[in-house]
C-alpha cells in the first residue's frame, strides 16, 4: 500500500462557527468518498484556513468526524494580494492502493476556481448552473 497525498479546499460563506463545521465536515468526506477512505486510511491531514477565518479551528470538524486519533494541524494561508478570501483547505497523507494519477482532489464551493489545472478534481461550485468536473 502507497502513501499518496490527496488535495481539498472548500470556501466559506461567512464566517461562523457552524457554517465552518458544515463546510469542512462536507470537504473532508467527500475527499474520502471520492476517493474510497476510511478514517483509519489517514495518516495525518494539514489544515490552513485564510486569515479572515477565525470562528473554529478546522480540524476540529475532522475531529467530530471521528479523527480522534489522526494527527491533524491547522495553519494560516499566505495572504497573497487577490488571493481569495475564507477558504480552508487541507492536503491529507493517506495509504491507498490508488495510483498518484487516481487521487481525486475536492474543490468545493467558489474554491472551485482555485485549481482548473489539475486533471482529477471534484469540483462542486455553489451555482448548480456551473459544471462540475469529475
């Protein structure tokens, strides 16, 4: 079994507590169901959040969806000028038996923008009128 890195990133709306729960609970396991993980398939998952979020920690939804004992951190993004705001994103280290050019990464809502170069990604935008790419 390979240990392979799986990429996501979800945007906010808003900044609460609960929306941020909601959106990185929904990033979190659509990355493990896009990719066929169980929690105990996790070796550890890095978390950064942009610095206009500061309602929870986002790792704190990962814990609540049973990574008790899943080393996790959360970090700040990079402020980089017209960078786009409250995103959290999470780059996971994982033992599968999928090939790197397999991995599926998730960019949910306007996060979706954020990486149309990538050939595998689960892209979930807000407007049900946008495509998505799978």
């Amino acid at each position: 079994m390979a240990v392979r890195a799986v990429r996501g990133a979800t945007q906010l709306e808003s900044d609460t507590r609960d929306h941020m729960l909601e959106r990185v609970a929904e990033m979190v396991t659509d990355v493990m169901t896009s990719n066929g993980l169980e929690v105990d398939d996790f070796i550890s998952v890095i978390f950064t959040a942009t610095s206009d979020l500061v309602s929870e920690f986002p790792a704190y939804a990962a814990r609540r969806l049973g990574f008790g004992d899943v080393p996790l951190i959360c970090a700040r993004e990079l402020e980089i000028a017209g960078s786009m705001p409250r995103v959290v994103r999470m780059m996971a280290h994982v033992e599968t038996d999928l090939p790197r050019a397999d991995i599926t990464h998730v960019y949910l809502h306007g996060a979706a923008a954020l990486r149309s170069d990538l050939t595998r990604v689960r892209a979930v935008p807000d407007s049900a009128d946008e495509p998505a790419d799978d």
